[in-house]
C-alpha cells in the first residue's frame, strides 16, 4: 500500500523525475519545466511570451486579489510586463450564491486595473468536494528579446538581494484568516497585519520593474509556498549553484515575527509572495537598490552565490549550517 502525499508541494526530486518523464522539447519553448522555474518562456519571433499559472489555496479571503497577483509577480520575474489573465474558479457546493461569486470577480477586476491586466476568460463552475472556493490562474505576459531575466541565471559571485520583508503575504493571511484568535495582540496589531495584502502588498511587479530598468538583474525568483528559504533553494536548483546567506542579515518584519514567535512557526519557511529575491552581479548591486529605495521599496542583501560544491548555507552566530528546504508551507502549522 502506498504512502498518501503530505499537504504541501511535491518534493523537487520527484518533481524532476516527472519532469523528465513526461515533458517533451519544443524549439519555441526557452524556458520550461524545472525546479524553479516559475513561469514558461516562448519564442514569438520578434519577443517572448511568458505563461505563468497558481492557484490560490491556502487563503480564502481576498482569493480573486491574491489570484491575480501571485500570478503576475511570476511573469514579472522573468522582466515581462503581466499583460492577459484568465481564471478557472470552483465554487463549493451548497455554498455558493451570487453574492460569493461577484465578490471574486470584483477582486479580480480590482486587481488586474491595478496592473493594467485584461481578464480575458476562464471557466467557472460550482462543484463538489470543496469546502470553499478555489481559483486557479493564468497570466500571460511578453517581453523583449534582450530584456529576458531567466530563473536559472544566477551565477558565482552574485549578490543575493530581497525586497520588501519575509514574510509579506504569510502575515496577511494568518491575520485574515485566524484573527479572531490572536485577539489579544491588539486590534491596530492585526489590523496593520490585514494590511499587508496592500502595504506593503503582496505584488512584485513593479520591483522587478524598478531593479531591471536600473541595472542587470541575473535572476529573480518571488517566493511563494515554502517562503524565503525555499525560494533560495529553487533559485539554487535551478541555475546549478550554491548559497551563502546571511541570518542576520534577513529582513524578517516585525509583525511577522510576532505572529511566528506566538505560533510555533520558522518565518523562513511562511509563504512569502511580497518579497522579490534576486541575483545581481556585484557592479550592479548599489544602482538597483538605490533605485528601489528611491522608489519606496526596501532592498537588503542577505547573501552570496558561490560554486555548487559549498551547498545551501545559512551563515549564523553559532557557525554554518543547510538551509532549510520547507516542503510543507508553515502557512499549514499555523493555520492548525
């Protein structure tokens, strides 16, 4: 008898075994499946189209809000502009009413005239087997040809740098979704925490936008299910190269460690759209986050890329030591 699979993403090693079981070359695809790589890359002769798609899971406030934005940062990260998005959303049954359902679609328009996105179709259906609603996205985006950031471009020598704080969008939805017993962390607490679904917002568009117009960019990854760490190890996996990164230097907010002290949880490990990592070469490094904190967005750097053969570090006080991969988002403990 067979194990089930845990709550969480499959593991990367099963991952790659499908992957190069059931995926086939295509001379138009640049970019397909692997590990971290977050979106598809396609040649259409005088640019590339980008194709991103996630569904939302884990939230079930806000979901048409998260559903575009999550999406979009994935294209972003490439150097593309998010121009299309379509949506499949499953309504639970015996739930569902109108109300339900323009409520999603409100958020989703909301979202996309942010970006200046076009919603231009999907599905929708009520089903069984749902407790609550679920959408699953699909963004598509387009770039210049010499404009194109891959995911796998990191290299030895880079700067690891990260925006905004870890963990933007965990923090969100542990307040939205488990607020009502974290009361007596004060109301102006948990209201900040809603917040952060805006401010600082869960969207990376527009500092993919800021870092790639002001300098060379190597890599970027927008961390989601696993958090910052183990966006790092895709970012890792992905370009063949190993890690050093800096505990202190991390930019855990402070709300968000308040909420992962009173939780049990790693920060490390909560997922973390809001945050853009990136691999800059060092001659580009003071002109990108200069750039970004002209623009209101915070820039830390929080490591080094160096050769495959000295591993995924995370460099503390006490010495050395792997960084953590997260399989299962901490998202999960502390929801209970």
């Amino acid at each position: 008898m067979q194990t089930s699979l845990p709550v969480g993403k499959l593991s990367p090693r099963y991952l790659a075994q499908l992957f190069e079981r059931y995926t086939f070359p295509d001379e138009r695809v640049l970019l397909g499946p692997g590990i971290g790589h977050d979106a598809a890359v396609i040649s259409f002769g005088d640019r590339y189209l980008v194709a991103k798609t996630d569904p939302i899971t884990f939230a079930t406030d806000e979901i048409g809000w998260y559903a575009v934005h999550v999406n979009a940062n994935d294209v972003a990260c490439t150097g593309a502009t998010p121009r299309w998005f379509m949506a499949t959303l499953l309504l639970p049954e015996g739930r569902a009413d109108r109300s339900m359902v323009d409520t999603i679609f409100d958020q989703i328009a909301g979202a996309c005239t942010a970006l200046d996105v076009a919603l231009i179709g999907g599905h929708t259906e009520v089903t069984t087997g749902f407790d609550r609603p679920v959408i699953v996205g699909c963004m598509l985006g387009e770039v210049a040809l010499d404009r194109l950031v891959r995911a796998d471009g990191a290299r030895p020598g880079d700067v690891l740098v990260v925006t905004k704080g870890v963990a933007v969008e965990g923090t969100a939805i542990i307040a939205r979704e488990i607020g009502a017993a974290l009361q007596d962390l004060g109301a102006d607490f948990l209201a900040r925490c809603r917040d952060f679904l805006y401010t600082p917002g869960i969207s990376v568009v527009r500092d993919a936008a800021v870092a790639t117009a002001a300098g060379r960019v190597h890599a970027m990854h927008d961390p989601t299910e696993g958090g910052l760490a183990s966006g790092l190890w895709e970012m890792a996996e992905a370009a063949g190269v190993g890690l050093v990164v800096d505990e202190a230097a991390l930019p855990v907010l402070p709300e968000t460690d308040v909420l992962c002290r009173r939780l049990g949880v790693n920060p490390l490990g909560l997922i973390a759209s809001g945050s853009l990592l990136m691999a800059l070469p060092p001659t580009a490094v003071d002109a990108v986050c200069t750039a970004l904190r002209e623009a209101g967005i915070s820039a830390t750097e929080i490591g080094v890329v160096v050769e495959r053969e000295a591993g995924i570090v995370l460099r503390g006080p006490d010495g050395d030591r792997e960084l953590p991969y997260f399989t299962q988002d901490e998202i999960v403990k502390a929801l209970g």
